[in-house]
C-alpha cells in the first residue's frame, strides 16, 4: 500500500465532499439536530401525573396526604370527585390516570392506629406509566404513614443507595447511547454515497485507469469521514456535558480511542453497502435500514437486551452500537476502564475487521 496513493484518494474523496453541500449538511447538521431533537423528547421520567382524588373523609389527615401527593413533584390533582361513579368516567376519558380513594373513617383510623387501606385506581393502558405511578404512591403512603410515628408495619429499616446515576435522570442514560446510534447512522449513510457517486458519475472508469489499488480505495475513502465523525462525536460528547449536563466520570482518552474504532466500523460498513449496491438511492436505504432500527431497537439503548426473546437477543451480537452504547455509558456514568469494557472493545475490532474485509471484498477495479 502507498502512502502518496491513499493521500491522494482521501484528498479527492474531501474536495468532492467539499462540493456537495447536501453531504456536508447530513455530516454536520443531522447529528446535532437528531441529539438535540432525541435529547429533548425522549425520556423515560414519569412526572406531573393526572390523578383524580375522592376524598370522602373531609377530614384535616385527608388533606395532608392529598398535599404530600402534590409535594412530591410527581402528581398533580387534575379532578376531585364526589361520587364514586365518578370514577370510571374519569379513567375512561383519560383525565387522570391514577384514582385516590380516602374512605370515609379514615382520620378515625389514624387515631385508633389501625387506618382503613387506601385505595388506588390506576389506568393501565400505559403499563410503564402505571407501574412508576403504583411505585410513586406507595412511597409516598408509607413515608407519610412514616411522619404518623406508626411503624408497626415496617419492622425493617431499609435503606436504598442508588449508584451510577443518583438522580435517576433518564437524560444520563439516554444521551451517552444517543450518541452512539445517531452516529452509527450517520456515519454508514455518509460512506454509502462514496463508491455508489463514483459508478452513478461515470468517474468510475477514470479510477479504474489508476494504479491505485482496492485498499488503498476503500481506506482513502474511509479517511475524511473518520474525520468528520471525530468532530461530530466531539460535538455531541461537548453537548452532552455542556446543554443535558450529563456526567462525565471516566477517561476521556479511552473513551476517543474506542469512538474512533466504532467509527471506523460504522463506516467500513456504509463503504461495504456502497460497493456492493453501486447505486445511491439503494445504497442509502440499505444503510438505513441495516442501522437505524438495529441501533434504535436491538442496542439496548432504550429497550434491555435481556428482555428480548432469545433470537433477537442473538441478532444484538451482530450490531455494532449495542458494543458502543455499553462503552459510552460505562465512561460517562460509571468511569470504567478497559479491565470492564475489554469484551466490548474485542468485539468493536471484530467488527471493524468484518467490515473492512467486506468492503475490500465487495469493491472490484472492473467495469463489466
């Protein structure tokens, strides 16, 4: 391989890139407006719940309790009911979606010590809603029946430590896997343009003509999109302390070490589905369809992994973001280092490897 050869091939591939200004949008506008627009929507925090209360004690405890829901920051009162046949109206108009009933003698119980049992009417429609509001409640139940000074029912003094991520913000989990699947679709969407452009343009032939040989093609090609993956990673790692205020616990050397391997995986990939399809238009929706969904659904970015049915859990080996979304988070949050991320880092090489050996096996000097 020539060095002269490749420097020429990566000079050509920018001063082209340069020249497209739809290329140069897609590499340096999509990924901050995609992090951003993600950042911002997609959250897993369940706060501000609709909750209806028919309070039929009247009494000063009923108020407290109803107060400690509000002071919690997790409910709001949208309706106070008055009859029980209220109730039903209220869930299937989706007004609130949790119910609180305060029965009748309940200030009485609380002076005998033995209060009648709440009860709590949620809208199950949304299962992940309901199961945090159900939490959120009885928490806030017992550490009110807490301040009561009655802890007869709690013989255990259980105290829970959070680590990693103390707040519980989904924001600090969320971004630093963002990251990776925007770029894993940003990146195999760039280089999926690059060879398919030169057989769409008839510059082909004049490639052909040259000495230069398929490897030095494909990395000459693969230079100056590492490049513009380097500057958008760092801009949404800068975007992520800077505007979510995600922590950053870990090294920060390791951690553009393995983003730059990820990005030549991701990109080796696009230059693969570039050479083997030779047209734009079906270039690009291959490269969608091979890393967008996989990156969104089978990374365990949002959804875990452990969940899925054993032969989707099998396909996740095959995608390259599920290794990348554990090595951001594991530097971000838990600053870890390469004695934990060691399998992840293998498998990233792997994948690097594959992807190159396809590319260079996909990419023929021919024209028949």
């Amino acid at each position: 391989m020539n060095v002269r050869r490749l420097w020429a091939i990566a000079r050509k591939e920018a001063i082209q890139l340069r020249r497209d200004a739809r290329s140069l949008a897609l590499a340096f506008a999509l990924p901050g407006a995609l992090l951003l627009l993600f950042g911002y929507a997609i959250s897993l925090d369940v706060r501000n719940i609709d909750i209806a209360v028919l309070d039929q004690s009247h009494s000063e405890a009923s108020r407290h309790l109803v107060d400690a829901f509000v002071a919690s920051g997790y409910f709001r009162v949208a309706e106070r009911l008055e009859r029980d046949a209220d109730v039903q109206h209220v869930l299937d108009r989706g007004e609130a979606r949790l119910v609180l009933v305060i029965p009748p003698d309940f200030a009485r119980g609380l002076g005998s010590g033995r209060p009648r049992a709440l009860q709590l009417l949620l809208d199950g429609s949304d299962a992940n809603t309901a199961t945090i509001a159900q939490n959120y409640a009885e928490a806030i139940v017992t550490r009110f029946t807490g301040t009561l000074g009655d802890r007869r029912a709690l013989p255990i003094d259980a105290r829970t430590r959070i680590w990693y991520n103390e707040t519980l913000e989904s924001r600090n989990m969320i971004v630093p896997g963002l990251i990776a699947v925007i770029m894993s679709i940003i990146a195999a969407m760039l280089t999926a343009l690059t060879i398919a452009r030169e057989w769409e343009r008839g510059t082909m032939e004049q490639l052909v003509a040259t000495p230069v040989s398929r490897t030095e093609v494909v990395l000459g090609k693969l230079l100056p999109y590492v490049a513009i993956g380097v500057i958008d990673v760092t801009a949404a790692i800068l975007a992520g302390l800077i505007v979510f205020h995600v922590p950053l616990r870990g090294n920060i050397v390791l951690l553009a070490v393995l983003t730059l391997l990820f990005l030549v995986a991701a990109l080796a990939w696009g230059i693969f589905v570039s050479a083997a399809l030779k047209t734009q238009m079906l270039a690009t929706q291959a490269a969608i369809l091979s890393t967008y969904m996989p990156a969104l659904l089978l990374s365990g970015f949002i959804f875990s992994i452990g969940a899925m049915p054993f032969a989707l859990q099998a396909i996740t080996f095959a995608v390259s973001a599920r290794y990348y979304v554990v090595i951001t988070r594991g530097i971000f949050l838990k600053g870890v280092g390469l004695a934990v991320l060691w399998p992840e880092v293998l498998a990233l090489v792997a994948f690097a490897t594959v992807a190159i050996s396809l590319a260079l096996w996909a990419f023929r000097k021919e024209l028949a």
